[in-house]
C-alpha cells in the first residue's frame, strides 16, 4: 500500500516586486510574513519557494535546503497547489486578478530584477489569482497549477524555480492600483513509489581477491520528482537450493554486498529485496548462482561483419565478450583465415578492451574470414567465436622471389589472392598475364652477370601490388665450340642459314639484333620474311641453360617482282605485272580505331578514341591466266606474307577483286590488313 500525503506545505520565505518599467530594479522581501504586492503590466510578484515543512497538519521546525529536492525526492507526485490570502488595494476595490507563470530556470534571489526573470518564464499560463473584492477582508485561495497526467515538466519548473504572478490593469495606471498577497505557499500532494530490483550481479567471484554483489534499481518513473534512493538492503545468502538461506538487513544506499577477500570455499546462492525511506520494498530477485571458478566465454564478433574494408591503413576490430557469470575479459586473440580452416593470428592482448586496431598489412586481399577468442576472470580462455566475413580491398603484397635455371630462369613468387601477374627482368617484361599460377618460365636467355628480377601481382580489384625484386646473378659456361655460321640467298626470295649440327636443345636466331625465331631443327633455317640486307646470329642453348653463340653473318636479297605467300606454307606466288599495262600500284591506309557515341543533349556525336591503329594496304596486279587468279583467290581470309623490292607486309588477306579482260587476263586488287605476330 502506497504510503499518501494529503498535503505537504513550503511557505515562500523569498519575495520580490518586479518593476517592469525600469527592468533593473527590484524590492526583495525575506520576511515570509510581509505582504507581497503586485500589479499588471508594471509590477510582478516573484515567488521562489523552500524552509518550513507542514505534512500532514503537523509543523516540522526543521528547514529544508532551497529546493524542496529532499523531501519530495524519489516520490509520485499527483498535485502541486499555490496557497495565497489576497487583498485589494487600499484605494481600489476590488482588485485585480492576476496570471501565474513557472519559471524555466533557476534564478537568483538576490538579482531578481525583471531583466533577469523576464526571459525564463514559461509562456504557458498555469493557473490565475482571482481579484479581492475589497482591502479590508482577505480572499484565501488554493490554486491548483498542476495536476497529475499534465506535463511533469511545469511541476519540476515550479518546485526548482518559483513562479510570476502578473495582473493586466490596462491604462491609466495608478500605483495604488495593487493586490496585496499574504503568507503565500505552495501545497504538494504525493505518493510513495515502489522499487524494483534488476540486474543482480556477477556470477563469478574471486575467492582470493572477494568481491561484490551488485545491483541495480529502477521504478516507474511517471510524475516522480528526482531519483528513488534505497534505505535498506536485504540480501540472502545460502550454499544451495536445499539449504537454509541467511540474511542480512544493512542500512546503506549502495548498491552492492560485500564479500571479503579469502572468505568463500565453494559457490553459493543469493537474492536481494530494497526497501526506500517510505517504507516500500521490492520484490525479491530471482535467485543467482554465484561460482569462485570461472565459466569459459564465447565472444561475438561486432564489427567489421560482411563489409568492405580498405586496406592501406588500421581497421578497428571489435567483439563481445559473452560469459554467463557476467564477468570482464582478461585478454583476447585475433586470428583470420582465408577457408575457415587455417587459421593465423593477427593479434592478441591482455585486459578487458573489446576492440583491437590491426594494421591490414598484415592481411590478404580478397575474402577472408575473422574470429576472436577470449580469457575469463581466471585467465582462462574459452571458445572461438563464429566466424565473420569482410572484404579486404587493398593491393596484394609479393614476398618470397625465387629465380632458378642460370640463363632461363624460372621465376617463382608468394602470394595471397592473386588474379594476375607481370614479370620483368632488367627493362623487359612477360606482359600481364591473368590466373593464378605463381611461376613463370623467362623466354630470353640472360648474359652474364647481375640481373634485377621485379614481380608484381594484381588481385579481383584490379589493384596491383609493389614490385617485388630480386638481385639475380647469371654464370654463362658452355661446354661445346661456337657454330660457324653462312648465311645465304634461297629461292631468290629468301635467305638460308646454316651452322651445322650442334648438340644443343634449341637455337635463337637473331636478325638485325632482334630475336627472329626459336628452332630445335639440326643447324639449318630459313628466313621466309627477308627483305633488303640482314645481319645474322644465332644462340645455341644446351640443356643445362649455358649457351654459345654464332658468328655474324650478312646477307642481302632484293625482290625484282611481288611475291606473295600464306604464312607458314610458303609457297611464293609471282606478281610481276600492274593493271592495263602499268606497273603495279600499293596504297597504303592507316585509320584510328574508335567509335562515335551519340548523347542526350548533343547534336552531333563524341568520338571515343582507342590506343589501336587498322593499317591497311590496297595492292594491284594482273594474272596472265585463271589458274594463277584461282591461287590468289584461294588465299582469302588467312594470313599472308607479301614481299616487293625491300619491303614486306604481314597481314590477313580481307578482300579480292578480280575483273576478267577480253584477253583472257585477270585484274586483281588485293586488300591485306596489316596484324601482329
């Protein structure tokens, strides 16, 4: 049963007369038993309450701080009333009413001019003072401003700050014109409030170091000024369900029971009720297990969970520490892993902090998973939480650069994640090459001497690593005589080298210092593509990758008549005669590639430009008979090698128009599109 009072009084020891025509005066009044007076416009009455305590009809002496914040504290509040006994002025009658304003702030007593007071009143009107019929007989009034279900706040405003009184007299303005006030009061109804009892805690205590029980308290908080305060705390102890509980009854306002150090030897049960100053007690918690060795936890991963993280920098990794004895973490392990199965540590600490930064340095790009183990109260560690998965965006990092074979290496490297990958040594590169094979073969056979082998990778976005670099160092040792080398003309077209058999794996033949080929053929090959003079070499690599080379050799072919041959078959096709008797003609057509793009907004359209060039030749000729057009004619749509004087063109044979005369002869004109190797 809810402990009521019908009434509890504070009289309104603070006074003062506002003077609103000169906002920077004002006429204080301590003396609870003067008279208070005020008028509209002009004057106002400020009442600030606190001291002397009627409840309940009997008269405490003792006095109460300013706020009235001790005794109404922790309880329901269901009415506030303001108590006056009016009269009117002397020379008017009857008075004039007047409005009652709470104050939003806390104001001075002793700077309560209206300048100061004037800016914290509240603009709702909250209750009215009626006007006394005459100056000789007092009207006593009971003016309720503020009932329960209204705005809680106003109630607050009124017990913190005070209120205004203002009267609207109108003009002309006499200053007798006044209503005088009376003992003024204020009257407060309340209840007391029931405590609930939550959160008892921990389940977990050192027997060593002891502890605390622990709890928190709370109650309905509708229309209760202040905060509740527990009295008394009630708490049962007993070793289990089976056994006699005891109890202690403490006078305190602290929430916790102590347990001191050296004092357990096994578990133990515990509840707790509070009671507050009213009388009110709560109901008893649940019972608790209490253990003096800790459970083991399985923490829960927060943050980053399913989310692309940039790499770059330090990612903050978060947790959870979940225990069932509520107890703090002691340290922590970080660990990622790429298939849930291997896993590798990224970190670790002692402490209770849930969060860890790691430097993502340590982490490979891509999809990679996360978990994080925690140490109870005895420092015991407990499960591994669930994995979590993030996506790390960042370029990858190459480690571990390997090179073996002496003159053709192969290149070997370590990564995580790799969709691609470029290796150079010295100025010359693989070119990017995509999959996920961490090796390469190297084509060129290296010189003597130090080489610098650099390997970078790129991962699913498209982001490339550093290169890695390695100091590689080539020893060139052959074991055979270096071939002789006779370069030749061949079919009139073609140049022939020959070097003789040499017990070598293959050879690389060099035209003009640029590699031209790769041959395992004995000591012989022809050069179908010659035109003009050329410079010969040719390196013969054993098996054990140590190499000799040739000695150069010239040779020079010129082409009186086209030539024209499929790539590969070689088989020289004569072109000797032009159209209607001229010579023959070559045009050659290089064009940009791109495209025109039309957009909303534009007339004409915007070209998009590529880096790529179509390079095209337009050759005309006359064939003699139908057999020699049908040879040509057979050659469309494969690539072909068209060789005149000391040029030569490589490209696919696109188009042949052929016309036939009325001698017999047939007028060709070939389209080649130039195309690499």
């Amino acid at each position: 049963m809810a402990l009521v009072s019908d009434q509890v009084m504070t009289y309104a020891n603070y006074g003062s007369i506002l003077d609103e025509r000169n906002p920077y005066s004002f006429s204080p009044i301590y003396n609870q038993n003067s008279t208070y007076t005020f008028g509209g416009k002009y004057y106002a009455l400020y009442m600030y309450f606190y001291g002397t305590i009627v409840e309940e009809g009997k008269i405490d002496q003792g006095t109460v701080n300013a706020f009235l914040l001790p005794y109404f504290k922790g309880r329901k509040l269901k009415q506030v009333q303001i108590y006056l006994e009016l009269l009117a002025g002397v020379n008017v009658q009857p008075g004039y009413a007047g409005k009652i304003y709470a104050i939003s702030a806390h104001v001075d007593p002793e700077k309560t001019w209206w300048g100061n007071v004037a800016d914290k009143l509240s603009t709702r009107v909250i209750g009215t003072t009626p006007a006394p019929p005459s100056s000789d007989n007092l009207t006593r009034q009971m003016i309720p401003v503020w009932t329960s279900g209204d705005d809680f706040a106003v109630a607050e405003k009124v017990i913190n700050n005070g209120v205004v009184i203002r009267a609207d007299i109108g003009y002309p303005v006499e200053i007798n014109k006044i209503t005088r006030v009376i003992n003024p009061g204020i009257y407060i109804n309340w209840e007391s409030v029931k405590p609930i009892v939550k959160n008892p805690a921990p389940g977990y205590i050192d027997p060593k170091a002891g502890g605390a029980l622990t709890w928190e308290m709370d109650w309905d908080h509708t229309d209760v000024f202040g905060e509740l305060e527990q009295k008394y705390a009630i708490v049962q102890i007993r070793p289990n369900a089976s056994s006699e509980a005891t109890e202690t009854r403490t006078e305190t306002s602290e929430h916790k029971h102590t347990i001191a150090p050296n004092t357990l030897t096994a578990g133990f049960e515990w509840r707790v009720q509070v009671e507050t100053r009213d009388g009110e007690i709560s109901d008893w918690t649940e019972w608790q297990s209490v253990v003096i060795v800790d459970v083991m936890s399985t923490p829960e991963c927060v943050s980053p969970i399913n989310q692309i993280v940039e790499g770059g920098g330090s990612q903050i990794f978060r947790w959870r520490h979940v225990i069932s004895t509520g107890t703090v973490q002691t340290g922590y392990k970080l660990q990622y892993s790429l298939d849930r199965t291997s896993w590798t540590d990224i970190a670790s600490g002692s402490g209770s902090a849930d969060s860890a930064s790691v430097d993502t340095a340590q982490l490979p790009s891509g999809r990679l998973y996360w978990r994080v183990q925690t140490a109870n109260a005895d420092g015991v560690y407990g499960n591994w939480s669930d994995p979590a998965l993030l996506v790390l965006r960042a370029a990858l990092r190459v480690s571990a650069v390997t090179a073996t074979g002496n003159t053709l290496p192969l290149v070997s490297w370590t990564t995580i994640g790799q969709y691609g990958y470029e290796v150079m040594i010295d100025d010359k590169t693989s070119g990017v090459h995509y999959g996920t094979v961490r090796s390469y073969q190297w084509q060129d056979v290296l010189a003597d001497g130090q080489h610098a082998v650099k390997v970078r990778v790129t991962n699913e976005f498209g982001l490339t690593s550093e290169w890695a670099t390695l100091a590689y160092s080539v020893t060139n040792a052959p074991t055979i005589d270096a071939p002789a080398l006779v370069a030749s003309v061949d079919n009139v077209v073609d140049i022939r080298l020959d070097w003789g058999a040499i017990d070598a794996d293959f050879a690389i033949v060099y035209r003009d210092g640029e590699e031209l080929t790769r041959t395992t053929l004995p000591g012989t090959m022809v050069d179908h593509t010659a035109t003009g003079a050329h410079t010969y070499k040719v390196r013969c690599v054993l098996g054990d990758g140590n190499y000799v080379d040739s000695n150069e050799a010239t040779a020079s072919v010129t082409i009186r008549d086209a030539v024209i041959a499929i790539d590969g078959a070689w088989r020289w096709r004569r072109l000797a005669y032009g159209i209607n008797g001229d010579l023959p003609t070559r045009e050659m057509s290089t064009r940009p590639v791109y495209a025109l793009q039309n957009y909303s907004g534009r007339v004409l359209p915007v070209a998009e430009m590529s880096i790529f060039v179509s390079r095209s030749h337009t050759l005309s000729h006359t064939l003699l008979t139908k057999a020699e057009a049908d040879t040509i004619l057979s050659m469309i749509g494969q690539i072909v090698v068209y060789k005149y004087t000391e040029t030569m063109i490589r490209g696919l044979l696109s188009n042949v128009t052929a016309t036939r005369d009325g001698f017999g002869e047939y007028a060709l004109t070939l389209t080649v599109t130039e195309v690499d190797e």
